[in-house]
C-alpha cells in the first residue's frame, strides 16, 4: 500500500518537474498577429471584418494594397482603429511570462 503512495508521489513530483522544465510557453494564438506571427505591438483592429493586427503591418499593407489583409475589403489606413483591449491583454500576457517570448514565424 505504502509503495503504492510512494509511486503516485513520484509521478507528480515528475510530472511537475516536467512542467518547469517545459519548453517555451506559447502565447494564445488571439494574441498572435497573423501578418507577422508574432505577438502584436501597438494592436489595430480593422472595422470590416474585426480581423487585429499590429499597426505597422496593417498599414504597410492597407498601404501599399488598399484593402484589408484579412477580408479583401477596400480599406483606408483611416479606418484603423487601436485594440487597446487586445493590446492589453499581450501586455498582460509578456508580464505574467516574465519575458518576451516571440514564438518562430510560421512558414
Ligand atoms: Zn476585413
Ligand atoms: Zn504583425
């Protein structure tokens, strides 16, 4: 019975060992600008299809393309409004990580 407990007790301890030891934490793919693959930096939403994306690559490519790089919709770097909400929230995100972490861009 006794070395029952102590197998289960060996696990935990291992699986929380594991845990620590886990590799980087990636952040919550809605923190994640789909432009860029990273996590926002200064969040804009576009007021078509509510797609957020950082303001540098949202107006680079309205910019350059005068449509939404989410839905194709004709867009105006006017319409790009903060998400300050979504902003917060990777702000929140970098604080509790304790660290920057920027998760590889997708290819
Ligand atoms: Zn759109
Ligand atoms: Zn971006």
């Amino acid at each position: 019975m006794i070395i029952i407990i102590i197998i289960i007790i060996i696990i935990i301890i291992s699986t929380l060992l594991h845990c620590r030891r886990s590799p980087v934490m990636q952040p919550p793919c809605e923190l994640i600008c789909k432009q860029c693959s990273r996590l926002f930096i200064h969040a804009v939403v576009v007021d078509c299809c509510y797609q957020t994306y950082c303001d540098e690559c949202a107006r680079q490519y309205v910019a350059a393309e005068n449509q939404c790089p989410g839905c194709g919709a004709a867009q105006t770097v006017d319409t790009l409004r903060p998400n300050f909400g979504r902003q917060q929230r990777v702000d929140d995100w970098i604080r509790e990580h304790g660290r920057r972490a920027e998760p590889e861009p997708r290819r």
